[in-house]
C-alpha cells in the first residue's frame, strides 16, 4: 500500500542519490564564459510525472528575467541555456503495482 509519507521518502532517497552528481555540474558552470549581459542564471528543475523522471537546466537571464541570448561569432561565451542534469528517476514503480499507485496518487 502507498502512502504520502512513504512516496516523499522514496523520492528524497532517490533524489539525494544524484546530490554529487548535482553539485558537481552546477559548480562547473561558474566557469562559463558568461555574455556580458547576462545578470544572473536561472536553475529549473522540469518533472515528467509519466516517466518519473526529473532534469535540470541553467538559463542565462537578464535582470528583468528574460532570457540572454549571444548572436556573436565567439563559441567560447555562452547565453542562452544549458542541461546541467538530465532525465533521472526519482520514483521506480513496477509493472505490478501500477494499478495501485494510480489509485493513491
């Protein structure tokens, strides 16, 4: 049987198994050649709640908070946006207790 309690503590476990991973392409990141007009980056996490699965990407903003974009001929500066992390599961749910889980959730 699901429960509320129990799900958070899957997917915090889950989650917190990709905490290095995390922490490591983020800290790469303060080393990007940032466009001069970038003010700040924005971390936002996307949820696919049919896959269960979660990503990460790092958008370069400005301080109105739309996003930067560099039309240079420079590779080496970067705007826009980036994954920093891909599609990782946070919840396992086998093919058995489907049926289940749809009912809780």
């Amino acid at each position: 049987m699901f429960s509320l309690e129990d799900y958070i503590k899957t997917v915090k476990q889950n989650l917190g198994q990709h905490s290095i991973l995390l922490a490591r392409e983020i800290k790469k990141t303060i080393n990007y050649n940032f466009y001069i007009d970038i003010d700040l980056v924005d971390y936002i996490a996307f949820i696919d709640p049919t896959r269960f699965e979660i990503s990460i990407r790092m958008f370069s903003m400005d301080k109105e908070a739309r996003e930067v974009f560099y039309e240079g001929e420079d590779k080496t500066i970067f705007s826009g946006s980036t994954q920093v992390i891909p599609d990782i599961k946070y919840f396992q749910l086998s093919r058995e207790n489907k049926k289940e889980f749809d009912e809780f959730y």
